[in-house]
C-alpha cells in the first residue's frame, strides 16, 4: 500500500506492467450513503480497527505491534499526530527516529493495515496538553481551539508542514490512510466555535484534495457542536454505555452513511492516586459482537495503549487536577509490554465471525527478565549540580515568573528568594488561588521541608534567619489535556506567601535535568563519601551488568518516594510508589545494553529515600497498588457501578 518508484525499465515492459499494476486513480473509499455503508474501491467494507500511538512505542517495536495488531483479525490502524512532539519550537520540526511518521505508515502498510489519521491539532490522548506546543502560551492571553488570529496562524504554519507530508499517502495516492479526522471531540471543548472548525475543514479540503474522507469524533453529548456539515459524523463510546441510544442520536446528524464508533474502549486511563483501571473481557466482547451485527464500523481504543515516557503525560481536570501516570497500558488486548492478552484472544474470535483474520498464531509473549535487587548510591543533592543544570544562570524578577515565560517547556524549574526578617515560629508558606502548577519541594539553606501540591497540599510550615535561602523545585507533572482546557500554564503563578508576607526579589532557574544524566554523568562524577539518605530532591545512580540474555523488565522501586528515573540516558518516566497505582515501570528490552556492557541507572529522587536505597527490575508489572481506593472500574456489559464517574469521552 505504500507509495513506490518503479526501477527504469524499458519502454514497452514498462507500459505492460503499467496495465497490470492496480492504478492509483481506481483506488478509492467512500461513503455509499445508499446502503449505508463505506465502498473500498467500489466493494462494500467495514473496518476493524484499533488504536496504536506511535510516539508511546519505541520505533524498532513497531513493526512488532502492528503484526500482532493484524494477525488480530483489524484491517486498520487507527493513531493521532501530536502536533507538540514534532515541532518543539515555532518553526522547528522533528520528524527522526521515533517521531518519523512516514516510516510508521509503512510499517503499518507492511503489516497490511489501513491507516484512520487524526492529526488534531488538539488530540488529547491523555498527552501533554492534549499536543498542544506549549509554546503557543508565551502568549498569554491566546485562546486555544478557537478562531484566536494567533492560535490559526500557528495551526495553519504546523498544518502547511505535516500535511504535505502526507498526501503521498492519502488512498486514492497509492497509500495506506483511507480517512482523517479533523480536529478531535470538539463537541466537549466549551467554545463551540463553528469558525474555527470550518476553518479546519477548509485548510484540510486545501492541502489534501476532495477525495480524503474527512471526519468528527465526539460523545454523545458533543456531537452538536462537534460535528460540521461536510465531515462525516462519527460517535465514540465504550461498552457500558446504550449503543442503541447513542447510534439512534448518531442518526439524527449523519442519517445515512455507515454507523461508525470511533473509540469503542476496551479499558481506561489510570490517574496517580486512583485504582488501576480495567474493562472484563465479556463486556467488550458482548458489545463489539453487537455493533459487528449492526453492521457498524469500529475502532477500538486502544489495541495497545504503550507508555508515557519522559514528561510527555497529560492530566485531567475533574473537581481537582488529575495527572495520567506514566504506564498508559490501558487494560489493552495487548499490554503495555507487547504481549497478546486474554482479552485479545476474545477479540478476536468475535472478529473471525464477520470477516477472515490472517492465519497462524501470534508471537508469544516476549522474554522477561529478572534481575537485582540493586543498591543504588548518592550522586549528590540537585542543588549541587545547578551550574551544569542551569548553565546560563537565573533570570532575576521581582515576582515569580511561569514555565512559559522562561520557555522552560517541561520539566523542573527552582525559584530561589532569601527570607528578609527572621521566623522564629513555625510559619506558613502558601500560595494564593490555588496558583501552584504544579508540585513543589520546598528547602530552607538546602533542608527539606515538605511539599505543596495543586489543589491538595496548600501549606508548609517554615523557620529561618534573615537572609536564609529559600528554594523552591516546581516540577510540572504535565498540562491538562482534557477536563477544562484552560491554558495550563506551570509554574508559580501568583507569589508565594509566608505568614503575612508577599515573597518578592525571585531567581528562576529553568532546569535541564535531562542533559545533566545524559551528558555530566556518564563522566561519573565522584560519588559522595558517605552513603548518606537525606531528603528532598537528589539523585542516585548505579551500573549493572545483564549477564545473560537481555528482555522486557519492569522497575521495581520498593520504598522510594517520587521521581524521574533514566535508563542509559534514555527518560523512562516518573515514578510515585508511594501513592500508586503504577508500581513499576515496562524498560523495553532495546534501551538496555547486552552482556559485555556496564548498564546505568539514573533516579531524580524529589521527598525520601528508603533507608536501603535498592530497586528490582522484575519480569511482572504491578499497575494495581494504591493507598488511595477512590474509584473503582468493574464493569459489566449492561450497568455502569455507581461509583464510577463513568465518561463517553475525554480522548
């Protein structure tokens, strides 16, 4: 399915294999509003699809999971475009190693699978502020998703690049992508701006012809101001909800054509602090078996759901702001490691009923390793390291200034001021109108003490002498990518207050943490002396050998706090034992280095160390160890558990 040359060849063996080759411009997918259904290239098709996010997978493990996806029995890949993760500045695009699109679309076109593309620009996805660049917030006052002349011109300038891009690859061209949608659940934005949708439209139908089939995607209760007249309406919902309902509400804004669930869930997200979520293997079958007998075309979200790497999670905001932890597996068919599940076996013998699934079985799982436990050592407290974190030293203001302003995208920056009277009592520090975004580790003369946190933690209680260094670390645990979609700005928003005091006369010292492990320690720089545990934000390390064969592990960090850990550089994630659910991190087999190699492990400590600083890589995930039993996701195929908060959409 992907675009080829054809070698030089003769004149005359050239024309004849011009008449024998399948034509580019016979090749079409559309709607047959007659007999409500999709024609692929004049014969009637439904689509079985499901969702892979290429930038939550390593790409040499591509090709793996897009087999597995087809031997499945889907005849398509369904995946978003994060706009944030291709151009990291204005006007600075990356599309190498893992962020090269086109080389995932042929390896779907090698696995034999059509390509669904939603390249937003708000995808959500439970990703960094919904793929948003965070870059558009230098302008404070931006609004986002609507018809902003500022947001447009960026959208228009990111669009003018990535689309081009693709076009070669549209169906009717000779390649893989037979639809894409336009922006993404709209419907549940607050603007409801039907401009800027149109203007959406316009700008697609500009760059990429008639042909494409354009569409929306929205809940039930978007779909008036999500859907657009010329795009195709789709609906998205999971198995506990009515479909009967929903296909019926469905119909009232695309009355024919075929019906079409653009996310039918088969789990759900896990937040920090709340149970691991999970979705029974008969409720989804029972509710993709029904739409299948409708006739109704699926994309079931997600087929395997990966990781959020690095700083790359987004958040919810529902009554208080929700981070997404770092392990996006999804309760998935296939798990966050890669592996075929019980619920895809279930699938696809629901799948085989209606249309033929490839031959064979399907890779087994992969090889699991165990190894440890490790004792890691101190490298030194993050406060030791600010003039290689820090290069450039602080910028100086009055007030505190955001993440945005510095340009300091994610990631951690400290705020320093110096106490200007003694406090003799314990004091509280606090910041007004909840304007701490989002998580601080405070330090007077470099001791801890104690954390505020967004909408949870509000006060630290602090003495010092005049002239004492405070120090706050504020780290940003990611932009909310669903909930209120207010501009997320990071950072200390208004200045803190101690006792009756307004703290003023701030330095900002954005933090590249990521180059200090990447680039500083590996010239191992001498360990402290004395293995002490102190606490508040410090760093440890330790290399370690594999000395049989490497696989897939998961990092176990039994009595740890919170942090960022690195393997050989690469930023694994954040990790938060202690309040859950996630327990261990998935290390793909690839990101470690075989026998004959020394392997290191880098850990960005932020509250207490456990009196044995060890971790474990161990051959099973634990995604299901909280302290916090606020919801519970147990679902069956015809009621939703009154404890949950149940949504048809946020994707």
């Amino acid at each position: 399915m992907a675009p080829e040359k054809l070698p030089r060849l003769p004149s005359l063996l050239l024309s004849l294999l011009t008449l024998l080759l399948p034509q580019a411009d016979t090749r079409s997918f559309v709607v047959d509003r007659d007999h409500d259904r999709f024609l692929l290239d004049g014969v009637p098709f439904r689509y079985v699809s499901g969702s892979l996010h290429y930038f939550r997978v390593p790409r040499v493990l591509w090709a793996d999971r897009l087999l597995k996806m087809r031997l499945s029995g889907l005849n398509a890949v369904q995946f978003y475009v994060p706009w944030n993760y291709h151009e990291p500045q204005p006007g600075v695009y990356n599309f190498n190693g893992s962020r090269d699109l086109i080389a995932f679309l042929h390896e779907a076109a090698i696995a034999k699978l059509l390509v669904i593309l939603r390249p937003g620009p708000y995808i959500c996805a439970e990703w960094e502020m919904g793929g948003l660049p965070s870059w558009l917030l230098r302008k404070p006052k931006i609004h986002l998703r609507t018809s902003d002349p500022d947001f447009l011109a960026a959208v228009d300038s990111w669009f003018k690049v990535l689309l081009p891009k693709i076009y070669p690859w549209l169906y009717h061209n000779g390649g893989n992508i037979i639809s894409i949608q336009v922006e993404n659940e709209y419907g549940s934005y607050k603007a409801c701006d039907f401009s800027y949708m149109r203007h959406l439209a316009g700008l697609f139908r500009a760059l990429l012809g008639d042909k494409i089939l354009l569409f929306t995607t929205d809940g039930p209760e978007g779909l008036r101001c999500g859907s657009l007249q010329g795009l195709y309406t789709t609906v998205d919902f999971g198995p506990a909800d009515n479909m009967t309902k929903i296909f019926t509400l469905l119909r009232q804004y695309e009355p024919h054509g075929p019906l079409v669930n653009s996310e039918y869930y088969t789990g759900w997200l896990d937040y920090w602090g709340h149970n691991h979520s999970t979705r029974s293997v008969p409720a989804v079958t029972k509710g993709l078996e029904k739409m299948l007998k409708l006739g109704a075309s699926v994309n079931m979200y997600m087929f395997h759901g990966g990781t959020n790497f690095g700083y790359w999670n987004g958040a919810d905001e529902k009554g208080r702001f929700l981070p997404i932890t770092t392990s996006y597996d999804y309760d998935a068919p296939i798990s966050e490691a890669g592996d075929p599940t019980p619920k895809l076996f279930a699938l696809r013998n629901i799948i085989s009923k209606f249309q033929e699934v490839p031959l064979g079985p399907l890779p087994p799982p992969s090889r699991k390793m165990l190894l440890g436990p490790l004792t890691l050592r101190l490298d030194g407290d993050l406060l030791a390291f600010l003039d290689i974190l820090c290069p450039r030293g602080p910028i100086h203001s009055i007030l505190p200034m955001t993440f945005e302003a510095l340009k300091q995208d994610r990631g951690f920056m400290l705020y320093r001021t110096h106490l200007i009277h003694t406090i003799f009592e314990p004091t509280p520090l606090w910041v007004p109108n909840n304007g701490l975004h989002d998580r601080a580790y405070v330090m007077v003369d470099g001791v801890f003490q104690g954390v505020l946190e967004r909408n949870m933690r509000h006060t630290v209680f602090l003495m010092g002498n005049l002239g004492a260094r405070l120090d706050i670390l504020v780290e940003n645990m990611g932009r909310l990518s669903f909930g209120s979609n207010s501009s997320d700005f990071k950072g200390l928003l208004e200045p803190p207050i101690l006792g009756q005091t307004m703290l003023i006369k701030w330095m900002m010292f954005p933090l590249k943490i990521d180059n200090l492990v990447k680039w500083w320690f590996p010239l191992q720089l001498p360990k402290s002396a004395q293995p002490q545990a102190p606490s508040g934000p410090s760093f440890y390390s330790t290399t370690f050998p594999i000395l049989g064969s490497v696989g897939d592990t998961f990092l176990y960090l039994p009595g740890w706090t919170k942090g960022q850990v690195w393997i050989n550089g690469f930023n694994l994630g954040r990790y938060w034992t202690k309040r859950g659910p996630q327990q261990t991190l998935y290390v793909p087999r690839p990101l470690l280095f075989p026998r004959g190699m020394l392997n290191k492990i880098t850990l960005l400590e932020l509250e207490n160390v456990p009196s044995q600083p060890q971790i474990q890589f161990l051959d099973k995930p634990i995604l299901n160890s909280t302290l916090h039993k606020t919801y519970i996701y147990s679902l069956s195929a015809d009621s939703l558990s009154a404890s949950e908060p149940m949504r048809l959409s946020g994707h």
